[in-house]
C-alpha cells in the first residue's frame, strides 16, 4: 500500500492543478462583446475584437518561415563545421537546402501560399 502513496499525491497534485487552472480561466475570461471604447493613440474604431482568431491560410505560411528560420539555425554551426571536415559538409548542406526546396516546392503546387 506504501508503493501507491506516490501515485496518490501525483493524482491529487494533477486534479489541484486542473481546478486552479479552471478557476484562473473563468476568472480572467474576456468577455466577449465588441469593444466600446477608442484603442489609445489609434483614432479609428476596431473592426474585430481584439481576441479574434487569424484565418488559416496564415499557418501554411507561417510553418514555411519557421522550417527556414530553423534552418538558419543549422547553418550558423555548418560554418565553423565545413573548415575541418570539409566537401561532405557541403554536399550535406545542398542536400538539406534540396529538402527543404521541395518542400516549398510542393507546398506552392498544393495551393499553400494562396491567399484567397
């Protein structure tokens, strides 16, 4: 009975922590009406709530930019990298440039980048 004294204070820490993240979402809900009153410094009146949910053409662009930031990431080191171990490295580099090129590639022929 011992052995299950941890899976218990597991469970419970669990079932605390989904109650208190219940309560700090129903207390700190935003309502949903428009809003009333003027953003500070802007002059214009909103045309959506602040809140609202971006249309889902933005993501295929969106996981475009981070598979090439991402990418960058690996370049950073591959330089310092090509000076010891030298053409493999470069081939490595083309071959995973070339990956990543098809990729955009078939995401622009599936319609990916449309915008309307």
């Amino acid at each position: 009975m011992a052995g299950y004294a941890g899976l218990a204070a597991l469970l419970l820490t669990v079932i605390v922590c989904v109650a208190a993240a219940q309560l700090v979402s129903r207390s700190t809900a935003v309502d949903s009406k428009a809003l009333l009153s003027l953003p500070f410094l802007s002059g214009s009146m909103p045309h959506e709530h602040a809140l609202s949910r971006f249309h889902a053409r933005w993501y295929p662009m969106t996981l475009v930019f981070l598979a090439f930031d991402v990418e960058m990431l690996f370049m950073y080191p591959w330089v310092e990298v090509v000076a010891t171990v030298g053409l493999s490295a470069v081939v490595e580099m083309f071959i995973f440039l070339g990956v990543l090129l098809i990729a955009v590639v078939w995401a622009w022929r599936e319609g990916a980048f449309r915008w309307v």
